[in-house]
C-alpha cells in the first residue's frame, strides 16, 4: 500500500533543468507541495511508496524508462494520480496503443507552453490548495485581480508588475503583455490599427506603395508562413526599419486606447512574467495610455457616475502629482486648468469656471483620480506646497549638439536585424542552416558577435536603438547556448517539429486576411474613378474573404447602393436601406472611421445632415487625419480642419 500524501501534492517528472526547476517553483509559490526528479525510475510508484501525489506531470521523453510507461505504473495503484503529460510531439495513437481508456492521463500539452496553462490545468485537478495567511483564498489564485481597465493599468504601472491583462466583449478578446508596469505588446486589434493603415495614415507609405507592399505579402505568404508586413516594406525599400519600430509603438499605443472604447471595461490581470512576449516589446507609457483613453473614450456617460457624487468636495492635486506629471502629456489647456485644483473650491464651481468643455474637464479630473493624483477633502484643503504646483511647459533651451551624434547606419542595422529575427527559431536567429555542425553554429556566433555583442557596440551611439540591441544580443545568446549543447538541441528539435510554423489553418486565414485588404484598396480605387461595377466586385471580394470586418460590410453596401442608383432605382429609398444595413453592420462592434464615412455619405443622400455630421465627426475622433471626412464635414457647414498634431495643444476635440 502506497502512502497518500495529501489533495495538493504533486510530482514533477522532467530531465530538462530549466522547466523542472521553474515548474517546481512556480506550483510552490501556488501553495503546492512539490516534488521534483528528472529520470523515470526516481519517479515510479516502488520508489516512492510514502509520498503518492495527488498529481503526477510527466515528460513524455525520459532517461532511465518513458512517461508511457510510468504513468501505467501509476494508474494501477489503489489511488492513482490524475496525470498530466507534456510532449514535444503528437503522441495521441502511441497512448491509445499502449493504454487502455480508464489509464489516459487527464491532460496532454505540446510543448513549448506557458506554465500558467499548466498551473490551470494542476488547479483543476487539484482545486484545495493551501490558504493564503491572511486567509483571503486559495494561493493559486492570488497573482489575478479583476477591475476596470483604467484602474488595472495603473495598479499594473504603480507596482511595477508584469503579466497578461485580459479584457473579453461581445466584439473579440484583447491580451495586453505588460512588463515591469508598461505595455509591450497587444494580441487583438481591428483593421485601421494594423501596421500597413498607420504607415499609410501616417504618411510613411503612399497609396500606391500600400498596395504593392500587399501583393508581395500575400505571394510571399504562399513560399514563406512567417513573413512579415514590416518586412516586407522595409526590403522593398519603402520604409526604413526606425520607421517601421516606431510605427509598431504607435500601433500598440492605438490599440491600447482603443480598448477604452469596448462596452466592458472589465478586465483581468493574471501577474507572471512565463507568457509575457520576449524578444518582440514596443514598450509604451501606461500612464500615457490611461490619459489618451479617457480622454478619446470616455464621455458623460462613464463620466458623471464618478464626478457627481464627488461635485461638493473641494480638490487639489496630491503630493505624488510632481512624480507623475512627467509622463501624462497635459495640453496647453488642461495645464490652465490644473492650475485651478489648488484646494480651495469645490468640483462642482471648478467644472464651471475652469474654462474647458465640461466632459473635457470631468475627463482630467479622472485621469487624474485613477492615478491617485488628486486630492479630495469635504474641507478647504490647505494651498498646495509649491513643488506640487503644475508648472507650464517652457520652450527647451537648445543645447550645444556634442560632436559625436548617433551613427545611423549601426543604429539602422541593429533595427533590421532586430525585425527581422524576433519570434524567429534559433537556426533563423543564427543564419545557420537546421542540419548545421557544431563548428557552423560557433563560426555563426562568433561573427554576429562581431557585430552585436555589448563590448562591440559600447562605443557606437546608438540612441533609441540602444535597448533593440540588447534585446537582439540577448536572442543571438539564448540561441547559442541551446544549438551548441546536443541535448538542449534535441529536446529544441522535437518541440519545433510540432510547434514551428503557423498551422494550415492559420496560414490560410493570415494569407486571406491580406488577400481582403488588398481587394479592398482595389475596390477604393475604382470608387474614386467612378467605376462602381467593378468597385462592387472588388468590395465583395473582400467582404467574403473577412465577414466580420465592418468596414469592408459598410463599402460594399455602399458601392451596391450606388449602382442600384446608376441603374434608375429609386435614390431615396435605396439609400434609406443601404444606412439601415450599414447601422446593422456595425453592432456590437467598435465602430472604424471608413464604415462611419460611409454612413454619412448614405446620411447626406438622405439630406438628413446632422446625422451626417454627427458619424463624421466620430470617424474623426478615431482618425483626425482622415481627409475625406473632414472635407465632407466642411460641405456640411461644420469645419474641422484641425490635424492630429492640433490635439497637442487643445484635445476637447476628442
């Protein structure tokens, strides 16, 4: 008889040092009592006769016997363990050949994998973890928080913290990574804030070029899977690799804000750094963000249920406001109207005398409360110490450029290198060739050494490059050390047969996502030339390839309106019908700038120009570049010239 240790225990069985140690550790920290072997016979049933777990993980490949085999010893004890098996391969016909039904493990994963799906998949196995001390629940479950977005952003910036931050709507879910308290990278994103729109909106590419650079992808996806927008261009020669980096930042930041706009802002944060992206970081400001978010997003709605109840007690801003006023880029406008918080009057008569829009200035005096900014007292709060006071930009005073300015051509070649490799294999990290020898793989190391290593670049002035290099030096390392070791390169070799590479599926739906676009600039083009037959063509072409894109809905509603025109049927009526699918098309989902354009161009038909008006304007607080938006808005009667640098200086706009 077999000794059961107890509902939260659990035996790692793993030969790889890295993923036992950090798998052992990270189930300790959950409140797991853990133990760790690395052969198969430390790990069987005869061995450890006192200390049964409530659940075994195994690796597939084992020195000293196989996970196969083990967990048949186990499943044939008095208790058996729930099981979970971790494999670099498809191992699914091996266990129906060798087990019977009643002895499957309970969770099979492929490697490589986060731990947390693993720690999730111990938690349902194993639910009764040990109580936290302060007894607030389980340990496993303490690294999660749940608020709302504004408020999690800055817990996540104010602590430092890294993880995923997870937000889930009726539209599509959003998984922000965050490292040490700032975003780096979004997995979500609808299609005006994909790479190829910002270079377009922000003039880095032309129409043209837009359009090239998409028939290239989509051949090139065919022969390469992992081929990349920003790639593409910059080898094409339309862009520069800083371009595109600081493009990419730009595109994190949009999406960033662009989630304050989703009907829930409920979110989650589950703190680790095991599924955070390494090597691919666009690192942005999160307090930037939360200010651009309510400031874009937030109207009266969200707005007065936090202001009104608070209109009668007097504000001032808080001693932490200097440390944070760095990072919050406050307008002209708004610095004239921090300058107001000073502790002697009441919310209510500061929204009315402050000399901003109303919501303008209920949005500040958010911000400012989600990052613990401002004060609130139902007394007079006593004048703020001089150091807390906003002070007003002053014009920088040049100083005197040094001689030595950054060398572009290093800094450029560092940002090519970065982009192209990241997320790559190590054999692509490398140059070298899969079946390349040991010799290749030094002789591969040694020259990007030359190149990239700290003590070569320490001496070159790389300026905003400088953190892409160490980042890349970092991939180059962690690739050498794996290929030059024959066992980490085995172990390296059989989780990439299965986990390299987009699945066909996947290939497929990237290839026809661009196929879309592609079809849709097409279509764009043929609206402009007043060929609407074949403009039809082409927008239903894309609406077919990406269903649930709105924009592409929108369009070809149009453009099927028109010609129902063009062919005599009745133009009120027709256009009546076309809003009505268009409004459809856009429920439930974030509205994109072109889809409202269209509407409003229905809306003038109708002659009904206030609702025209009112969807241009939304267009243009998504977009403030977009030109043909603020141009109709101009024939309406209702200027709005302003670019999106204006909003610098005054954003009641947004």
């Amino acid at each position: 008889m077999i000794g059961y240790r107890g509902l939260h225990s659990v035996l790692v069985v793993e030969d790889d040092p890295l993923v036992g140690a950090e798998l052992a550790a990270e189930l300790e920290i959950r409140g797991y009592d853990v133990d760790w072997v690395r052969d198969a016979q430390s790990g069987a049933p005869e061995v450890r006769r006192d200390k049964a777990p409530r659940v075994l993980i195994v690796d597939f490949y084992l020195p000293k016997g196989d996970g196969i085999s083990l967990i048949e010893k186990w499943k044939e004890q008095d208790r058996p363990p729930s099981v979970i098996l971790l494999s670099g391969a498809d191992v699914t016909d091996e266990l129906q050949e060798r087990l019977p039904k009643n002895r499957q493990p309970e969770r099979v994963f492929t490697k490589p994998i986060g731990l947390s799906v693993i720690v999730d998949a111990v938690r349902e196995l194993a639910p009764q973890g040990r109580r936290a001390p302060d007894g607030q629940g389980d340990v496993a479950g303490e690294s999660r928080r749940t608020g709302l977005l504004p408020e999690l952003l800055w817990y996540i910036a104010k602590g430092h913290r890294s993880g995923l931050l997870v937000l889930d709507d009726v539209e599509n879910a959003a998984i922000v990574h965050v490292r040490h308290g700032d975003p780096v990278f979004v997995e979500s994103g609808s299609l005006d804030e994909t790479l190829g729109r910002l270079l377009l909106r922000e003039g880095a590419l032309s129409q043209g070029q837009y359009q090239e650079a998409l028939r290239r992808m989509t051949d090139d996806l065919v022969q390469r899977e992992d081929i990349r927008f920003g790639e593409i261009v910059v080898s094409m020669g339309f862009c520069s690799a800083e371009i595109v980096f600081a493009t990419l930042r730009t595109q994190v930041c949009e999406k960033l804000v662009n989630l304050f706009h989703r009907r829930s802002q409920l979110a989650e944060f589950r703190e680790g750094n095991d599924e955070v992206m390494l090597g691919v970081a666009f690192r942005v400001d999160a307090l930037k963000v939360i200010l651009d978010g309510i400031r874009r997003h937030y109207g009266p709605d969200q707005l007065q249920p936090v202001v009104t109840p608070r209109e009668r007690r007097y504000a001032a801003l808080a001693q932490s406001f200097s440390e944070i006023r760095p990072r919050m880029p406050f307008t002209t406008l708004e610095e004239r109207f921090l300058v107001k918080l000073r502790g002697d009057k009441v919310i209510r008569d500061i929204l009315d005398q402050c000399g901003l829009e109303r919501t303008h200035a209920m949005q500040v005096l958010y911000a400012l409360h989600v990052v613990e900014a401002l004060e609130l007292s139902s007394e007079p709060i006593p004048r703020t110490p001089r150091n807390c006071r906003p002070k007003r930009a002053r014009r920088a005073t040049p100083t005197p450029t040094p001689p030595a300015s950054v060398s572009k051509e290093p800094a450029e070649e560092v940002l090519a290198r970065h982009l192209k490799v990241s997320g790559r294999s190590h054999y692509e990290i490398l140059d070298v060739p899969k079946d390349a020898s040991a010799v290749d793989i030094e002789q591969a190391f040694r020259r990007l050494s030359e190149k990239y290593s700290p003590d070569r670049l320490a001496d070159t002035p790389l300026g905003e490059a400088h953190e892409r290099a160490t980042e890349l030096w970092a991939q180059i390392v962690l690739a050498h050390e794996t290929l030059r070791d024959p066992p980490k390169r085995e172990r390296y070799d059989r989780s990439q047969r299965i986990t390299v590479g987009h699945s066909p599926q996947e290939k497929r739906r990237r290839r026809e996502e661009f196929l879309a676009e592609a079809a849709f600039q097409r279509g764009l083009a043929e609206l402009a030339a007043d060929r609407v037959l074949h403009a039809v063509l082409e927008l239903a072409n894309a609406r077919a390839l990406a269903p649930h894109e709105p924009e592409y809905a929108c369009y070809e509603i149009w453009a099927r309106c028109l010609q129902a025109i063009e062919t005599g049927a009745d133009m009120r009526a027709t256009a009546q019908e076309a809003r009505a699918r268009m409004e459809a098309a856009l429920v439930d989902k974030r509205p994109r700038p072109r889809a409202l354009y269209a509407i409003a161009l229905s809306c003038q038909v109708l002659e009904d120009h206030e609702a025209a008006r009112e969807h241009l304007r939304a267009a243009l607080s998504f977009d403030p570049d977009f030109a043909e938006a603020r141009n109709l808005l101009k024939s309406l009667g209702n200027p709005f010239s302003r670019s999106r640098a204006d909003f610098r200086d005054d954003s009641s706009g947004w």
